[in-house]
C-alpha cells in the first residue's frame, strides 16, 4: 500500500512452518509517507486473552538504510535479562521480526530504508492477564510466535491426538519414543541429534499425561527433551506444565543451586529472578551448571515413578537457545 497508494483488502502469508494463509486487512489508512492497517487475532477454540485483538502495522519510510523493527501503542518494552530479546527492546519475538524482514525486504530502495511499528491498541490492559508483568515485559504484550499458527495445547482433543501419534509410531516400529515440549526441543532433536520429525511428538504441557500412555500403549523406551523452565516443574512434581498448575519454577532451582552448594548470597540472587533463563545465566557464572543434572536426575526419578518404572526414560534439559544443559542419563 506504501509503495502503490492502493488500498489491499487480504494478503497471503507463509508462516514459518511453511503453511500458507490468506488473512483478512482492515482499518487500511495510506498517507503520503506511511501506510497502516490491522489484522484481527483468530486463536481459534483456545483460551487467549489475545484473542481478537486488533494488531496493527504501521511502515513508513526512513532516511536511514535497512529495516528497522520497532513497537508502538499496547506492545510490551524487556526489562529484564533471559527472554529472546534484550532488555531494552520492545516485545518483538525473532520469528515474528524474520517475518516481518522477509516481506519488506523486496521493497526497499538503495537510498532509504523502512520503519515498521508494531501497535496493539488495549495491550497494555490485556497484558495485565497475562505472564509479561513478572517477565519484565511492561506496557503492552509480546509479539511472540514460532510457527505463525496458535496451536490448541491444552484441550482435551490435543490430548487424544497426541494419544494416537504413538500408535503412529508403533505401527512404525518405533520401541522408543521422543517427546519435546516444544519448538526449542523439537529443533534440538532434528538438528543436533539428527531425528527424523516424523519420530517426534510435541506435547506442550502435557507430560504427565503422555507418559502414562507410553506405558498404557507398552512402549518401552521415552526420551523427554525441553526447556528447563517447563522440566524443572516435573521435577518439583508438576506433570502438566501449564501455568494454571503452579509456577515454583525460580524456587525450584534455587532450592537445588542449594544442594549443590550455592552459597545464600547465590541463590538469594537466583531467587530475585524473574525467568528461569534468567537463572540458568546465573548458575553458569558461578560455576553451578551441576544443578542442572540434579534436576533432570529428579525429572526423571518423578516419572519412572509414576508409570511405576514400566519404561525406560532420559531426560534432557536445554536452554531458550537450544543449549544442552544436562542429560540424564548421560547415554
């Protein structure tokens, strides 16, 4: 709309898992130097306090060379270290900014770059409902995403679908199983352990849940790999990871940080934590990554105890950037 002062009605996207979208425009507004419009937040059958929301684009041009990403109105500013973005920066998560980058790319000219804004007008009162305010998120909400689609994680249909995947397997004949959390240990199994992605099941927060079927379905052999700041639940006896269950994450690790002979001061300052990336950049510089094998050696001791040690499990616990923190057992 910039570039041919006409006004667009629906644009097709590709989302980075590579489905293609084609996405409904409003509230369009073309001026000499900028163009804007909204797309309205579809979560489908979720729970969402986004849902509905109205996110708006706003590109103008700029006399500085490049694209430049910044938030406006309703997104969030980081104000605190181990998120995906620094401290200092608006909300806006790297899949979403690559986004962003890919589509305005073609439209740049050699003498002058582009500012894209992001706003969400009512952000600032959605994101009271949400997680952002003890992140260090303040002012609005994230603009996150890994795969483009808002996938239901927590119905009970998500459940059943999950449940058959493992049949998939079987009839595959597959004996062991690999359950990722998530996008960071999904990426992890097919690029740093070389699977094949039709030999993982994600399962967001459900992993108690899936253990048991391994069990009920006589597999013989799970290997559970995530994120700390979820794992770290199960080993405090947590088996659905989902927020509304608890969050003694940050507690959690500075109570083993203790057994492993932190000192007060230490875990003290592991406490003040607001994520637990936050901690484990902490625990590196002290020199405490040992606690990281405690915690995946009690996720595994609380899982074999609850399927009554019908299967085999590893565990392996990774860091927002797909780092491998610790692995139990070690083979």
């Amino acid at each position: 709309m910039l570039i041919n002062k006409k006004v667009v009605k629906r644009i097709d996207v590709k989302t980075p898992k590579g489905a293609h979208l084609r996405v409904d425009i409003i509230d369009q507004k073309i001026g000499r130097n900028f163009a804007q419009c909204a797309v309205v937040k579809d979560a489908g059958a979720e729970a969402d306090v986004t849902h509905g929301a109205r996110i708006y684009a706003k590109v103008r041009y700029s006399d500085k060379k490049g694209i430049f990403i910044t938030g406006g109105e309703g997104v969030g500013m980081v104000t605190k270290p181990g998120l995906a973005v620094s401290v200092g920066e608006y909300a806006i998560n790297p899949t979403p900014r690559e986004m962003i980058t890919k589509e305005v790319a073609p439209y740049l000219s050699k003498n002058r770059g582009m500012e894209v804004i992001i706003s969400v007008p009512g952000g600032r009162e959605i994101a009271k409902s949400t997680f952002n305010p003890r992140l260090g998120i303040v002012g609005g909400i994230s603009i996150i995403g890994t795969t483009g689609i808002v996938e239901p994680k927590s119905t009970d249909a998500y459940k059943k679908s999950l449940s058959l995947q493992i049949d998939v397997l079987k009839a595959g004949g597959y004996k062991k199983v690999t359950l990722v959390l998530g996008y960071v240990g999904e990426k992890f199994c097919k690029e740093r352990l070389g699977y094949k992605p039709d030999s993982i099941i994600k399962i967001g927060d459900h992993i108690g849940f899936m253990l048991l079927e391994c069990a009920k379905k006589n597999i013989k052999s799970v290997l559970l790999v995530g994120h700390v700041g979820k794992l770290v639940k199960v080993a405090n006896g947590q088996l659905d990871t989902n927020i509304k269950f608890g969050d003694n994450r940050i507690k959690t690790i500075a109570h083993y940080a203790g057994l492993c002979g932190a000192k007060n001061e230490i875990i003290e300052e592991v406490s003040r934590q607001a994520s637990a990336e936050a901690a484990v950049d902490i625990l590196k510089k002290y020199n405490l990554t040992q606690t990281f094998e405690r915690i995946a050696k009690r996720t595994v001791d609380v899982l074999k105890k609850l399927v009554n040690n019908q299967l085999s499990v590893r565990c392996i616990l990774l860091s927002l950037s797909g780092e491998e923190l610790a692995a139990y057992p070690k083979k």
